[in-house]
C-alpha cells in the first residue's frame, strides 16, 4: 500500500483537490483527455481494476500511468516507459518575480506552440486549468513558462518548466519555478516536480534551487488490447 501521497500522485489529486476533474469506472480514474493524459490504477490493481482502465480508455488506446512500477497483464503492449526521479522541495528559496505574468486561456495558443518548440512534457489545451500558470514574455512573445498540474492532498507538482532556446542561459525557467512554488508555498502547500532520469542538467538545476530526491519514479504508457484475457471486449461487462 502507498504510505505517502506522492507514491501515486495522479490517484491523490484525482480523488483529492482534482476530484472534480475525475472521470471513473470502478476504482480507475483519469484526467478528460483535453487536460492531462495520465490516468490513476489504484495502489495494487487487480484484473477488475485492469478491466475498466481498459474500458475507459478504448480497445487499442495507450494508458499513460505516472509513478506505475508494477507489472502489466499479458496482452498489454508497453508503448513506452521511462525511468524518471521526484523530487521534493527542501529549502527552495521561493519568491514572486516582477516580470512573471499569468497566463489563462487567452495565451493556450502561444503556451502550446511554446511547448511544441521545447518538449517539456505533456501540455493540452485544457491543461492550464490545473492550477497557476506563469510566464516571462520578450517584445510581447511568450519566451518560458512554468505552472501546476497534480496536486495530491498537501502537494503541488511544478510542470512545463520551458523556455524558448534563443533565451536560455539566463536563469528563467530557476526564477518560474521560484515563482510558482511561492504561490504553492502561499497556500501551505509543498511543491514537487519530476523529470526524467537522465535528465542531468535538470536535475542539477531543481537541486541547485532547493530540491531533494525524494524516489526514482517510472512513467509508463500500455496499450490496451482488442479483448480482456477472459474473452470480453474492451468496454462490456
């Protein structure tokens, strides 16, 4: 069983502060597709659990799981899986910055050709209704950014940490990051981020800001097959 909200951070904020974004089926939840692709199994999913993650998905759909480390049932196709740490903050030394704006639904067309430009992880349209969006702006372009996306009870996660590369060098994405985990801080909260791995130059730099390891995580895709092993088609039964 999890002993800590951030063992299974997606399960936390869909039944916690998230909780009105949940769409269900049995014990499964997930984020509308237009949000976030990550979608929670309980901590020790049984073949039901697997059944309507499968139903909720549709036969041949991949299901994204954040922090998964268990086995997947035979007939899953793991389409990808990378191996990624979480780290906790341990000192940050938060604070607003002047020149961060926020950013809403107006700049979703610029946040996404930002982040088509820099791959910083899963962005959507819907995303920037997680939680607070910042930005840096040049000559009125949208040049980095930061914001929030899960939230376990007592948690925040930092995500599209991002800047555009012909700005880069100058310390941008360390003062978003600041800046947002104020915001987080502000509301008693702790934040949290993930990258991946072998991400080297991210990790030096969450940890030169004031984070710690806290685990190594795996995010992990499956697609789903045509039929359950018991013979049921996707989605029936």
């Amino acid at each position: 069983m999890s002993t800590h909200p951030l063992d299974n951070p997606a399960l936390g904020s869909l039944t916690g502060p998230h909780a009105h974004f949940a769409e269900r089926r049995g014990r499964v939840l997930r984020y509308p597709v237009d949000v976030s692709p990550w979608l929670a199994l309980p901590d020790e999913p049984d073949a039901d659990d697997w059944a309507d993650l499968a139903a909720l998905v549709g036969p041949g759909g991949e299901a994204p799981l954040a922090g998964y480390v268990g086995a997947t049932p035979e007939g899953w196709e793991v389409t990808f899986s990378i191996e990624g740490v979480q780290l906790v903050d341990d000192g940050l030394a938060a604070a607003p910055d002047p020149e961060a704006v926020l950013l809403g639904p107006a700049d979703v067309p610029e946040m996404l050709d930002l982040v088509e430009r820099t791959r910083p992880g899963p962005f959507l349209p819907r995303t920037v209704e997680l939680g607070t969006y910042l930005g840096i702006r040049h000559e009125g372009a949208l040049i980095a950014m930061a914001g929030e996306r899960l939230h376990p009870p007592g948690w925040t996660e930092i995500s599209a940490v991002c800047t555009d590369s012909a700005h880069r060098g100058k310390g941008l994405a360390g003062r978003l990051i600041l800046a947002v985990a104020h915001g987080i801080r502000e509301r008693g909260e702790t934040p949290f981020l993930h990258t991946g791995a072998g991400n080297t130059n991210a990790i030096r730099l969450y940890e030169s800001l004031g984070f710690r390891l806290r685990r190594p995580t795996r995010f992990l895709a499956a697609r789903v097959p045509e039929h359950l092993d018991d013979g049921r088609t996707v989605g029936v039964g």
